[in-house]
C-alpha cells in the first residue's frame, strides 16, 4: 500500500513538474513541425479544409522550376558569409580594444551594444532613412562618392546596406561574449608568453584566439543561425528588393505561405530550409568545438 | 594582465580609434531623433543639420495616431506574463528532468535540445492551424502560449546546466526536516537559481519585446497589437512622411532603450553568462 502510495506521488510529481513544459513544447513545437511533413507533401491553400496529397512535386518544383527560391536562398548564403564574418570580426576587435585599460571603457561598451537592443525591424526602419536621405545630406556635405550612391536602389548597395546594419547590430552582442571570454583567460599564460618575448601578432594568434575558442563556437552559431534566418531587418530595410534581389528565404517562405496562399508549397521550402540550417549550424559547432583547447 | 600596463601613448591611440568608432555607431541616432524633430519642409532641405526650430508636436501627433499607450501596454503585459510562466514551467521541468534521470526523462530532455536548431520559419505555417484550431490566434493570451512553446527549450537548458551546481545535501536536509518534493523546489531550490533566471529574464525579454514575426502570425486586431506591429502598421501609411515616421521610431526604440540602460549591468552579464552555458 504505501509502495503503491509513493509511485502515485512520484507520477503525480513527474506530471506537475514537467508537464506543462512539455505540454506547450507538443503543442507549439512539436506538433506543428512534425505536420510540416505531411503538409509539404500537398497542395494544401491554408483556407478550404480540403487537402490533396501532391507526392513530391512540391519539392520537384521549388529545386527544378522556382527560380525565385534558388536567389532567395542564394542572396541569403552570400548575405550570411559576409555578415558572420565582418560582424565577428568587429566584435573580435571590439573586444580586443575594450580589455585594454582605457579610460571609457565602460561608457564605449553601453554605446557598441546599443544596437542591439532594439528590434530588427525598427532598425531597419532607421536605417532606411539613413540610407536615403542622411546618407544623402552627408554626400552633398562632404563630397564623398561612397555616401551619394543609390544605396537601396541598386541590387549590390542593398546587399551592402543589408551587412552593414546586421554587423552594426550584432557586433555589440558578440563584443560582450568575446570580453567574457578574453577576461577568463589564465593570467599565467599570458605572462609567460610575455616573458618568452612573444610579439603582439604573435599572442594574438598562438595565445589568445586558441584560448577563446569556445566563444568563437558560440559566436559563430549565434550569427550564423541570426543571418540564415534574417526576416524582420529584410521587411523593413529593403523589402526583399530592388526587383527581388535582396529576398531572404525566410522572407520568400513567408510570401509563398501567407500572400499567395500556397500553404503545401511554403512548406516544402521551410522543410529544405530546416535541413540547410541544421546542417550548416551543425557542422560548425563541430568543426569549431574540435579546435577548442583544454587548459 | 591590464592593471601592470601604464596608461601610455599607445593607449591613448586606441581610446582615440574607440572614441571615434563609438561615434560612428551613434551617428544613425542622431539623424533619427534629430530629424524627428523637424517640420517636413525643414527635414527635405537639411537631413544632417540641426532643426531650425523643434517641433515637439510631430510627437504629441504620433503618440495619438499610433495610440502608443496601448501598443505599450499590450508589449508589457506579453512580455512579462510569458517570462513569468517561462521561468515556471522551464525551472521546474528542469528540476525534476535533473533529479530523476529516467529514461524518458533523458530522451525528453534531448528532444527539447535538439528542437534548437529548427527555425522558427520552419514550424510557423502548421503552427497558424494548430493555433486556429485551439483557439489561440487573434489573443494576447494566445501569443503567451506560442511564446511558453519557443522558449522553453533554451530557458530549460539553462536552468538544467546551471543546477547541476546545486549541492544534493541542501535538499536532502530540507526532507529530512520534513519537506514535501514541492517545498523543497519552491523554497530551496528556486531562490538559488536566482542568477540564471535574471539571466534567463533578460534574454527572453529581449527576444519577446523585439519579436516581429510572430506577433505578425498571432495577432490580427488592432486593439492588441505591440510595439513592433504598431509600428510596421504606422511606417506602411506614413511611408514618406519622414517627420511622423522618425518621431514614431523614436518612440517605438525609448522603452527597449531606457530600460537597456536602466539594466545594462545584467544586461551584459546575463548575456556572457547565458552564451557561456549555451
């Protein structure tokens, strides 16, 4: 009897503690992910109730017919090459110059993060007007050729204008890891280099990137998933153009879904992008985790 | 290393660079706030120079069409009852998933892992139907739920790497003074984790304050739209009328601004504590 008791408990216990947890995982997560399977498979419009199986021509028609799709998900690789790397590097720098005994190092720090907190889509907002007119004003100011290009107009600025503002919001985040992780660094070691007279390239190469490593892990994930999955800050800024070219998939996937109704077809294009993304940010965490030292 | 280092010409040579960058990265506020205090007229002619006389009511304006209270409310009352049922239900699912290793307790605990790396964009299309179907969509409430959904695997996470640190003994002694599972959690364990869940608020504020897109999926009345949606609502019929639209960015950017710097001390801390573990 009291055995009986004490495995009631332990259920009732088990049920309170990670029920609601896995309840609202299930039903926001879980469920709608794995019907996303079945869903890719028809041609299902998001409005009548009737759905038709369609087999595999959804995905026979995004890889072989949809060339809208192969830009998005071309603009999105290049678009994310580029901002991952100049964001980590300012950020890398950021923090380079921030650990050093500077007399504003706290007040430098507040304004490099700023960016970040506000939401993606009112910088894009911002940024849209500082691209058309402030651009513009410092242009006719100046005289500087690079400040009176059409910078939203043309295919190549808005790619450009897209990087600048994701390193300009992100660099500030990353700044923050990298300063957590260059604090953490054992003093010893970098005496030791010192006394062993190595340089200042030096250091940085041999002593201070291997050690913050697990940041770069950590970094390199955070931005990549951050660009891959660019949205809010390609609404507002550019709006996927001039003519489409600078279309994110995750914008793209969005339009096919809930502007042309074509609910089966978006999908199928979420289903190929979830496995880029997995693989891709996979991989990394891998490949960056085998480079990172013990101390 | 710092503290040996003399404050010399090379120092200064980088606070000088850092100075200037620092100025770079605020030159887009000063265009926005600047501009949103002209008249149109005032703003085509000269973007980059002051106003030639502030016009305080292009904000009065804004904060009626936008009914910027409401927006306001509406972002508050989201982000603080979703952090609040977060913090809940990923602590204690933490807890019991740590403390009770069972066998379906680990396979559960990796499946709330590995949901991770699936994009939002990825679920969000079922996602509309699922909601639609149990009655979320077009609610605040409902958003609350979508949210419970998202963050829980990483709010979980958190809270699971962090109590491992907990020693045993403390709760062993609490049971043994007689008390029950719940009251050792919510009296013993839940004030001890007090720094992973400002780390956790803060993170999850940050993301549900910000969120665009599915607020966007969710919420379809105008009466309980956020700060982002009201927003976008506003910037699609003031397009070119740059004098509301800015003083409206203003307004949207202040609260997420003034409580960044209100906070900044946990800010930046909960965010190398959370990357850290993450």
């Amino acid at each position: 009897m009291q055995h009986r008791m004490k495995r009631l408990s332990d259920a009732v216990q088990q049920l309170v503690f990670v029920g609601p947890a896995l309840l609202f995982f299930c039903l926001i997560v879980l469920v709608p992910f794995l019907m996303s399977f079945y869903y890719s498979l028809t041609d299902w419009n998001g409005v009548t109730t009737r759905v038709v199986w369609a087999g595999l021509s959804n995905f026979k028609r995004i890889l072989l017919e949809d060339s809208e799709f192969r830009n998005a998900f071309w603009f999105t690789a290049r678009y994310t090459l580029a901002a991952v790397v100049f964001a980590n590097a300012v950020g890398f720098t950021l923090a380079l110059l921030l650990t050093q005994p500077l007399k504003t190092r706290n007040v430098l720090r507040t304004v490099f993060f700023l960016p970040n907190v506000i939401a993606g889509l009112l910088l894009g907002f911002i940024w849209s007007f500082i691209f058309v007119k402030g651009f513009a004003a410092i242009g006719e100011w100046t005289g500087i050729g690079f400040f009176k290009l059409p910078w939203l107009g043309t295919a190549s600025t808005a790619f450009w204008g897209m990087v600048i503002v994701s390193v300009w919001q992100m660099a500030g985040y990353l700044m923050v890891i990298y300063i957590a992780a260059m604090m953490n660094m054992p003093r010893e070691l970098i005496e030791a280099a010192k006394i062993d007279g190595a340089g200042r390239w030096k250091m940085l190469r041999s002593i201070i990137v291997p050690l913050v490593m697990p940041a770069f892990t950590v970094c390199l994930f955070l931005t990549l998933s951050w660009s891959f999955k660019v949205f809010d800050l390609n609404l507002s800024l550019t709006k996927g153009g001039p003519f489409g070219s600078t279309e994110s998939v995750a914008l793209n996937i969005y339009k096919e879904a809930f502007q042309n109704n074509r609910y089966g077809l978006g999908t199928a294009k979420s289903l190929i992008f979830f496995v880029v993304v997995a693989t891709v940010t996979t991989l990394q965490v891998i490949y960056t985790k085998r480079k990172e030292v013990e101390v | 290393m710092e503290q040996t280092q003399r404050y010399n010409a090379r120092l200064l040579a980088m606070e000088i660079a850092a100075l200037l960058l620092a100025l770079l990265f605020l030159v887009p506020f000063y265009f926005v706030v600047v501009n949103s205090l002209k008249s149109f007229g005032d703003l085509m002619r000269n973007a980059a120079g002051w106003p030639e006389a502030f016009r305080w009511d292009n904000y009065s304006k804004v904060w009626e069409i936008m009914k910027f209270p409401r927006a306001f409310m509406n972002s508050l009352l989201i982000t603080v009852l979703s952090n609040a049922g977060l913090v809940l239900i990923s602590a204690m699912a933490a807890y019991r998933i740590l403390r009770r290793p069972t066998v379906f307790n680990r396979v559960l605990f990796v499946l709330f892992i590995a949901a991770m790396v699936i994009p939002f964009q990825s679920i969000m299309i079922p996602l509309v139907k699922v909601a639609s179907e149990v009655g979320l969509m077009d609610s605040r409430f409902g958003l609350i739920i979508c949210y419970f959904g998202f963050g829980v695997s990483l709010n979980l996470f958190l809270y699971h790497g962090f109590m491992k640190s907990i020693p045993l003994e403390i709760e062993e002694a609490a049971v043994v003074d007689g008390c029950t599972p719940y009251g050792v959690f919510w009296r013993i364990v839940f004030p001890l984790l007090k720094p992973m869940t400002i780390t956790i608020l803060i993170l999850n504020s940050l993301w549900i304050w910000n969120d665009f897109l599915l607020p966007l999926l969710v919420l379809h009345s105008a009466d309980i739209r956020t700060i982002p949606l009201q927003t976008y609502s506003f910037f699609g019929q003031y397009t070119k009328q740059w004098d509301l639209a800015l003083a409206g960015l203003v307004l949207g950017v202040a609260p997420m601004v003034a409580f960044f710097l209100l906070m900044q001390k946990h800010i930046i801390a909960g965010i190398s504590a959370g990357a850290v573990k993450g």
